[in-house]
C-alpha cells in the first residue's frame, strides 16, 4: 500500500467500534437470526440421542440376551433424525436468508459510501482496492459469518448434549474427556493473532490482481498495438505468484491445527477405552454404559479434530467485518458546512483569493492564484502541460479543497454553499468524458432527470447530434455500450456536451474538451462547444490556441503560478512573453 493511500484510510478503531458500527445492519433482522440460532439449539442437542439410545439396547439385547428387545429404539431414532434434518433444513433457509438480506444492506451503505467520497480518494486508490473493499468484504463478512454462527451454535449444543450423556455414563471417564478436550481447543485461540496480518496481505494482492483484470479489459486495444501481452502477463504472473505465497503461508498457520488435534482427540479415546475396559471389569460400569460413552465421545471428538478449518473462516469473517466497519467510519473530506447556503443560479463574479493548493502534503501544485473572472464571459487557461490548469478549475466545484486562500461566487467562500447547490450550477465537458452504460436518453438525462423531451431534443440539436440520433433504428433509446463504446470519439464529446446543455446551468467548464479529436470532429464538437458557451460564466482549458483566441480574457499558467493575463492581442505584444512562445510553437508553418 502506497503511502497516499495509508493516509486515506479510516482513523484506528477499537475492537467494540467496528460491531457498534455493523449492529444497526443485523438489529431489522435480529428476530429472524435469533430464531435461526435457536433452531440450531434442538439440531445440536438431537446428536446426543443415538448416543444415549445405545445404552438400554446394548444392555438389554446384546448383553442380557433378553428377547423383549426395546424395539422402538430404532424407531425413536429414526424418527429424531427426521427431525433433525426438518430443522436443519429450516436453519440453512433461514440463515440463507438473513445472510442475504444484511449482506444487501451492508453493500448499499458501502456504496453510498463510496459515492460521497472525494475524488482524492479515488486517486489515492486502484480500482481493485475499490471492488474488493467495497464489494467482495462484504460477501466474505456476511455470508461467512451467518454460516459459521449457524454451525458453532449446533455443534456448541451438541457438545453440551453429548458431554450430558458421557457423565451420564461415567463421571470418571468423562474428566479424562474433559481434560483431553480442553487441550484441544486451547491453540484455537491463538489463530487470529496468526493470520491478521497474512490474511490483511491477501486482501492487498486480490485487489491488485483485481485490477490487473480492469486494466487488461479496458487498456485491451493498448496492449495489442503495443504487443504488450508478454509484459501484462508477467505482472499478472507475479501477482498470482505472490498471493500463492501468502496462501501456503495462511496454509503453514492453520494446516498443523487438524493433525494436532487428531493426535490429541487418539489419545483422549485411547486413554478412555484402557480405562473403559478396567471400569467394566471392576463392574463400575456396564457394557452398555461403555458403548454409549465410546459413541457420545466419537461424537464429540470428530467435529473437534475438524473446527480448526472453521475457526479460520470465523476470524476471516470477523476481520472482513473490521475492514468494512473501518470504510463505513470514514469522512469525506468535502462536506457541507452546517447551515450551508444555497447557490441561486445567477451569480456575478467568481474569484480567485491568495489560493494555495497540494495533492501531496508539502508539493504545492498552485501557488498564490489570484483571479476574478466577471460572470458572463469566458476565460481562457493555457500554459504548459502539468502547470495546474485543470488542478485550477477543479476547485471551483469543490473536488477538491483549497490549502489556503479561497475561491468564491459573489464575494461567498464556495465553502459555504451546500455541495448539492453549488454542483447544480456547474457542467463539466471533459477531455475524456465518462458515458455510463445504457442509452443515448439515459446519459442526457443524468444532466437534468426530469428534463423534457422538448428539452432533450434542444440539447441534441444545440450539440449537433440530432442528426445522429434521428437515423438510429431506436432513436433516444439507442444503447452505446460500456463507456459508450459503440460511439465514435466526437459523437461521445457531442453526448456529452448534450448532457450539459440540458442542465442548463450557469457555469461551465471545459477541460481540453476537443483535444483528443481529429480536425473534422474538432470542427463540429467546436461548434456544439460554442453554442453551450452563450451567456454562461464559461472556464476553457485548451492546448490548441485557436479555439480560445476570442476569450474575454486569457490567463497563461507555468509551474502553479499565472505569470500572464489579458486579450489574446494584447498578449502577442509581450516581448519573450509566454503566451508569445506558445503561439509561435503552434503558427510558427502558418
């Protein structure tokens, strides 16, 4: 884990913090799960009756001969199994369905989570981090924990029957059981303190091979111009080679705990059968008796030799639980103020104060930006690549905070407007505009909901899709694919500025928005651009002069500072001027 992403984690919780944290997820289903524990009770308690039914039958038939055969002993247990398994049916149902239903509402408030994180968050972590610790905790969690609960209580309450019947038979040979028993079960608790940090590790290589996987299917055309297969693969090759380390070293934890207690559960029946024999002979205890004791203690015994497997998924599921409880405790860092103000849809100005700002603690990335840019007129940012451009008109809809200084809408820290009201006043047309899947309708309407087929119509023509639209056998309801995958690169930029027009609001920026593009997508996805920069407070990032040359006002950023400003006449006129340089570099052959 990279040290940005160490600092984006959740503060350290107490042991009780992280189960305070997922009770209000199993307190609507607390019934349902107690009754499905207490249905384990009479599943546990029942594994004792063939034990203790063995006892008048060995007695009475194998040993005194006696033709009255206690005949509804095989009936009686039978008849319990049937119950046993009705219950255990029911148990599984209902653990089934408990599990199920906190596992959804555990992954809706992750989600939800995950969806007012900051964007800082989402830089500081891979896509693998995301889904394993957003999505795959909780299956491992929920559904782990539910079904160990339900096996711990049966297997608990069938000890404690089947411990009743060994006393029941023989009190001396029960304490030898007892002790043998208790040496059994102490190294169990010893397991979590082994395998935290193995189990910790793994999590970090599945989210890394997670997004290997998210990284191969959409850098796929990448990888093939590049013939990178070979490289890809070794990275993967190693990642897979890492966590099967990790796996024979959870292996090497856990693996010895079933052997161990073989050995120790051989020398509890060994010690019980050499004493067994020595009490029959004594007449202490009958045949009968002695059966009944072998048979509760096997009983007993095998479930023993084999929880070692069960306690380790046990503390796995108790540590996903702490993982997710520590993603549910995290703060977003961008929040709203109490009593925020609301953001009406006019404004007159938006300005820059003594603003400071770093990704990294202690590299400033802008350095004492001030600018006011009057509302109505668009404003223009070049300059060299990394400068600080795009970092600059990122504050403006707050994703991100400033270090210091301030950036305010009429006078207003943009602070004390609520992130909703601020964020309705803001389109954003970016270089490489995220589509989600679905349809041509479905995008445009994530700009405004409730928009109107007027409206949408509007939009598609004010960006010059409709067109476009109008020859789809399906029309507005025309699927683009993952990411908008069936679309060509000027058709995504048009669907993204359509989305913009409809919500209509009264700032927009535009970040490198046509640079990605051929010259002929350029020309139309320009055109649609100009059409949404009327009578809009309008933020232009461009590398190409020519698109901003007509801004009201051009803002030259190097290096985090603005080292020039004015009319793009004005700024050709500056001897070695920096604007100057870049003009000459892209008209230098004209």
């Amino acid at each position: 884990m990279t040290k940005a992403e160490k600092n984006q984690e959740a503060p350290k919780l107490r042991f009780m913090d992280h189960y305070r944290i997922m009770w209000p997820f199993v307190k609507p289903y607390l019934f349902r799960a107690i009754f499905a524990v207490l249905l384990c009770v009479p599943i546990g308690a029942l594994d004792s009756v063939v034990a203790l039914a063995l006892k008048p039958y060995m007695d009475i038939v194998l040993v005194d001969k006696s033709d009255q055969s206690p005949a509804y002993i095989p009936l009686l247990i039978v008849a319990f199994t049937v119950v046993q398994g009705a219950l255990t049916y029911m148990a599984t149902y209902m653990n089934a369905w408990v599990g199920s239903k906190i596992t959804m509402d555990v992954k809706r408030a992750l989600f939800k989570k995950l969806l007012v994180m900051e964007p800082a968050y989402y830089d500081a972590h891979n896509s693998g981090f995301i889904i394993q610790r957003f999505a795959t905790d909780s299956d491992i969690a929920c559904a782990g924990l539910i079904e160990n609960v339900r096996l711990f209580t049966s297997r608990i309450f069938s000890s404690l029957s089947l411990i009743a019947v060994l006393f029941y038979n023989s009190w001396q040979l029960s304490i030898i059981a007892m002790v043998v028993l208790l040496f059994a079960l102490l190294p169990l608790a010893q397991v979590r303190r082994m395998i935290k940090d193995t189990i910790f590790k793994t999590v970090i290589e599945n989210a890394g091979i997670l997004t290997n996987y998210e990284e191969t299917n959409h850098g796929n055309k990448t990888i093939a111009s590049y013939n990178m297969q070979k490289q890809a693969y070794v990275m993967f090759d190693q990642a897979m080679t890492r966590l099967f380390k990790l796996a024979i070293k959870m292996t090497q934890k856990t693996a010895w705990m079933t052997p161990m207690l073989h050995v120790i559960v051989s020398i509890g029946v060994g010690a019980v059968i050499g004493y067994g024999s020595y009490l029959i002979v004594q007449g202490q205890i009958t045949s009968g008796n002695f059966v009944s004791f072998i048979t509760a203690l096997i009983m007993l015994y095998n479930p023993i030799k084999n929880i070692g497997k069960n306690v380790s998924a046990l503390q796995v599921s108790f540590l996903a639980i702490e993982r997710i409880a520590d993603i549910l405790s995290l703060q977003p860092a961008i929040v709203n103020k109490p009593n925020a103000k609301e953001l009406k849809n006019k404004h007159k100005s938006i300005e820059f104060k003594n603003v400071n700002f770093e990704y990294v603690p202690d590299t400033p990335v802008l350095k004492n930006i001030n600018l006011k840019v009057k509302g109505g007129t668009t404003t223009a940012l070049v300059g060299n690549s990394g400068g600080g451009k795009s970092t600059v008109v990122s504050l403006i809809p707050r994703f991100y905070d400033v270090k210091d200084g301030s950036v305010e809408i009429d006078g207003v820290d943009i602070r004390d407007y609520s992130l909703e009201s601020l964020r309705n006043n803001i389109a954003v047309v970016f270089q490489d505009n995220f589509l989600f899947s679905g349809t041509i309708r479905d995008n445009i309407l994530m700009g405004k909901p409730d928009a109107s087929e007027e409206e949408i119509n509007r939009a598609l023509e004010m960006a010059y899709l409709k067109d476009f639209v109008d020859e789809q056998e399906n029309g507005l309801d025309t699927d683009i694919g993952e990411r908008g995958s069936l679309l060509s690169g000027g058709q995504r930029q048009r669907l993204a500025i359509a989305r913009a027009f409809v919500k209509n609001a009264p700032i927009v920026i535009l970040d490198e928005a046509t640079s990605a593009l051929d010259n002929k997508s350029e020309a139309v996805v320009q055109k649609a651009i100009n059409n949404l920069m009327k009578d809009r407070t309008v933020f232009v990032i461009a590398h190409r002069l020519s698109t901003v040359q007509n801004a009201d006002e051009i803002v030259v950023i190097n290096d985090g500072e603005i080292i020039e400003r004015g009319k793009h006449e004005d700024l050709l006129k500056i001897k070695n001027g920096a604007y100057l340089s870049l003009y000459n570099a892209q008209f230098k052959s004209a």
